[in-house]
C-alpha cells in the first residue's frame, strides 16, 4: 500500500482494486468543500467514509446516497489526509475520459483540494498539493506534467473543478521547477 508519509490517514470504504498498478498515469485535480462554500467542517471526511450525517445539513440529502472517495484531501490549512492508498483505485472520477480512454479511475489518482471553483487556494495547499505531487511522480514517472489535469478536463459539461480560482501557471511552474532538478 502506498501512502503519502506526512499525510493523516482515514481510510475510506470506497475503493477497490485498479485493473493493473502499472497504469497509473494520470494525476486528477478536484475540489470539494461540504456544506458547499463552507471549510473547516467534517463533511468531507464524513463523506468519503460513508458517516455523512444527512441531519446535518440540508444538502446532504441530496448526496447521503453517494459512494465516493479521493485518494488524498488538502484541506485549507495544507493538512493532507489520505482516504485511498495511492496505488488503489479511488473512486473520484466518475464518467470520465483522457486521451480517448475511459474509465479514469482506472489508472488515475485523485487530489482533492478543500474549496470552491471561485475562491482562491491557499498558499498552504499550493504548498502541500506541490510536495505531494512530486511524491506521486516519483512513484509514477508515466504522471508527466502532460498528465495532471482538472476533473473539468476529463469530465467536460459534467465537472468544473478545480475551477478558475485555481492557478494552474503556479502549479506547474513549481512542479517544473522541481523535475528539472531530478
């Protein structure tokens, strides 16, 4: 099982195994923030454990049926907590495709980011989401920079994270930045 050293761990119930390890390749951008624009809660964690209190808020009825799970969270404080092992297929992606294959979960790896398509990240995430990344690429050198992508990439019409908020140019500089002293 491959885990992330510094990230908390919270193992969820919904994943599975992946058709075969050897092709993970793709490394998928989200956000999520429940209640919807709201952080700090543990609507996120309750969510991809199955414990959504449905009581709680009124939106969590609308998704109590829902089944779903990301590899990692980073939350707005840069804390990162793993729900699936990297090398385990989370189920993050939905109907998805890249490059003319389906099936993203199959050989991708979900990070959600705690926020919203219009608000601005954190320093602390850009931070965390960048060491965790070169985690992950040092694990799975086929993720190439050509490789990381928003849901909004993979699912068009569907998703919109990890929406405009995200600076895309600050990720990748810093990811950039890292590969060209390995």
């Amino acid at each position: 099982m491959v885990f992330y050293p510094s990230a908390q761990r919270t193992l969820s119930p919904f994943y599975d195994e992946r058709p075969s390890e050897d092709d993970i390749s793709l490394l998928v951008i989200h956000n999520i923030s429940l209640p919807p624009s709201e952080f700090g809660t543990s609507g996120i964690r309750d969510l991809f454990t199955g414990n959504l209190d449905v009581n709680a808020h009124p939106f969590y009825k609308e998704i109590a049926e829902l089944r779903v799970s990301a590899h990692c969270v980073i939350y707005r404080t840069g804390e990162i907590e793993q729900f699936v092992p990297f090398n385990a297929r989370a189920w993050h992606a939905g109907v998805s495709t890249f490059q003319g294959t389906g099936r993203c979960n199959d050989f991708a790896i979900g990070i959600e980011l705690e926020g919203t398509d219009t608000l601005p990240y954190t320093d602390e995430q850009y931070a965390s989401l960048q060491q965790v990344s070169e985690f992950i690429i040092n694990h799975y050198p086929r993720i190439t920079l050509g490789r990381i992508v928003g849901h909004n990439d993979i699912a068009p019409g569907r998703k919109t994270d990890p929406g405009e908020a995200f600076d895309w140019a600050r990720y990748r500089t810093s990811l950039r930045s890292m590969l060209s002293h390995k």
